[in-house]
C-alpha cells in the first residue's frame, strides 16, 4: 500500500477509573487474549502497510514490552517495519507530548524521511476490522485533503465523548464538534484518517508556529472550510474503549457468536502476541455457561456470561457471572462476583462477595498476598 501508518498509543482517559492507572488504554486486555492495540495492528498489516510508527507516552511500560517484536503483526520485513516513538529530549525540545498534532510535530523526521505519498493515522483504542485501501481509494476518487473514517450510533448511545460531523449529501464534512455536551449528530469520527503525506507535514509545521498542539481540535474544526474532509462510512462492527461502560460491553460482546465468529473466524485475522500456556483446565464440578476462558486458567467453580483473560485461578464453590477477570488473578474458595471487572495479578481472598449492577460496574482491586499458592 503506498502509506505508512501511525498509531496514537499515548493518552490517558479518567473515563477508565482505575484501570488506566497501571497501563496505557491501548494496552487493555480485549476479548481473552487481545490487547486494544492489536486491532489496529493488524488493520494495518492486513492492508499491507509495511512501516508503522507507535506514538506512547502515558504508562507505556506493558504497552512497550508488548510491542517489543514486530513479528506477531508480520512487521519484521527488511523494507519497513515497527517503530515505538516515546517523547525524547532533544536540543530544541523538552517537552512531553501535549496533544496529538505535538506527537506528530515531535516525530516529523519519520514523515519527512518516508517515501509513501500517503499517511494512515489510527487510534489504539478502537475495536474494528477495516481495510485502509478501501479508505484510500475513497480519498483519492473524491480528490480530498483529509478523509475521516465515521460511523452512524444508534439515538439510545451516549456520543458526547466522540467528535460529531455533519455532512453533505456528497459525503463532505460541513461541521465538525468536537466531544459537544448536547449531541447534534449521531455520526461520529472514529479517529481513522487518511491525509497527503506532504499536506500532513504543512498542516503540523503550522500548528507548531502558532502553538497548537491538538490535531481534531486545530486541524480539522478549523479547516473544515477550507479543506476539503470527507467522510468514509463504517457499516460493520466498531467500538471504543476508553470508559469503564463501553470497556465492559466491548469484551461482552464477544459472548455473541456473531461478533466472536467476525473476528476470529472471518478473513482477516486480529494477530496479537502469542504466549506459550497450556490450554484450560476445568477440574471435576467445574461449570461454565456461554464464556470465555484463556490459555493457562484453572477453573473448580461456576462461570457464566463472562470472559476470563490467561492465568486466571478459581477456586472451589466459586460464582463468577457477568464479569471480566484479567491476566493472572487468583480467586479463593467460595468467593461469588457479579457484574465486576476484576484488576490483574489481584489475589481474591476466599468467602469474599464483590457484586455491581448492570448499570455501575464494580472495579475489584485487591492487594493481598499470596498465602494459599
């Protein structure tokens, strides 16, 4: 594909409560055995982008250390490849990134060092599968300075913290809002662009002049009439993750045969890192109903309606129903948890009850030793 592609890996959000406070959102386990991150890889690698650059700053230590090979996602090719840009200090600069347009003013040498006349820029935090090509030939059939990737939600979600567009009947953006407290559209941007590569660097080393640091704010409100933005139309699956309620219902939907089979079964694959466990085990009086259980998890009790992500332990007599446990949790004996997302490397000390509702999901943080191992 005649692009390169950028990955933006580096914000927080207060949205993620205390998940977010020892990893970066992209980092976020996903469906079992993914990372958000993967998705978005692998979009890139199944559209034959071979140099992709990561942008990380906020807790980008696990988010690092899973992206340390670039031969799960097929990157490891002479031509290309992947490269991890954390913020560095240099002669003129010693800031950390400030907004998204100052990540990319930072990293410009890899822009102006390229050779593809196009640029893909993706979140780390979307939870789709999309052909950049088919974006790129809308772009280039519609002659457009920026094309953004858009969906239409359903009237009963909550879209304040998305950008909202509206556009014309030839697919062109009129008005941009970005996170607006009142919704006036119901399609959103879904941080998918698709801009000249030359035209991204003008547009950056102007934003740098004045001092913005923002590209959906600086960028694409301000020129929207003067820029010709389109928008290209997602039809099929897409979420993000970056709160607590859409966290939870993304890896709920995996329950649904529908969305596991698009995913998992459905040419092209989601790649992600690969670790060497043994497959679940499910000793005698174990139960579990409509879940999914990861490599490595020994499970004695009940599960139901729920994911459980590698090297989760249940303990005898145990009722977990509608959670997310994450990698390496220890559950004791007779613990029952409901309708909650229980924190990693947690231990869950026996006879314990943790119970949330539908509507507020409980965020279990434990920090006990491991007496029974």
């Amino acid at each position: 594909m005649k692009a390169i592609g950028i990955v933006l890996a580096g914000g927080n959000s207060k949205r993620m409560r205390e998940l977010s406070n020892k990893r970066a959102i992209s980092a976020m386990p996903v469906a079992g055995s993914y990372r958000s991150i993967d998705f978005a890889l692998s979009n890139m690698s199944n559209s034959h982008i071979q140099n992709v650059a990561v942008f990380t700053q906020y807790n980008s230590r696990s988010l690092n250390e899973h992206l340390s090979s670039s031969k799960w996602w097929d990157f490891g090719r002479k031509q290309g490849g992947l490269y991890v840009f954390t913020p560095t200090i240099t002669a003129e600069n010693s800031d950390w990134y400030r907004g998204t347009a100052d990540a990319l003013y930072q990293n410009l040498t890899f822009l102006k060092n390229s050779h593809e006349p196009y640029v893909v820029i993706a979140a780390g935090d979307g939870i789709y599968k999309l052909d950049y090509n088919k974006v790129l030939e809308y772009h280039i059939e519609k002659k457009a300075d920026i094309t953004v990737v858009c969906k239409d939600m359903p009237e009963t979600e909550d879209i304040t913290r998305f950008g909202q567009v509206k556009l014309n009947d030839d697919g062109r953006i009129i008005d941009f809002d970005e996170k607006p407290m009142v919704s006036t559209s119901s399609t959103i941007s879904c941080g998918i662009y698709v801009i000249r590569r030359r035209q991204l660097i003008e547009l950056i080393e102007r934003c740098a002049a004045e001092d913005r640091v923002d590209f959906v704010r600086d960028i694409l409100v301000r020129y929207k009439n003067l820029k010709r933005i389109y928008a290209y139309k997602l039809n099929s699956y897409w979420s993000n993750i970056a709160s607590v309620e859409s966290y939870y219902k993304t890896n709920m939907d995996f329950l649904k045969p529908e969305v596991r089979n698009y995913f998992f079964k459905e040419y092209p694959d989601v790649y992600s890192k690969v670790d060497d466990l043994p497959p679940a085990k499910y000793n005698p009086g174990a139960l579990v109903k409509n879940s999914l259980i990861s490599s490595g998890s020994i499970i004695n009790g009940t599960v139901e309606n729920s994911i459980l992500f590698k090297k989760a332990y249940v303990g005898n007599n145990c009722v977990i129903k509608n959670s997310i446990i994450l990698n390496d949790v220890y559950i004791g004996d007779n613990t029952v948890i409901e309708n909650c997302i229980v924190e990693s490397r947690d231990t869950i000390r026996a006879n314990t009850t943790y119970i949330g509702t539908p509507d507020d999901i409980k965020i279990v943080i434990e920090k006990n030793e491991r007496y029974t191992l």
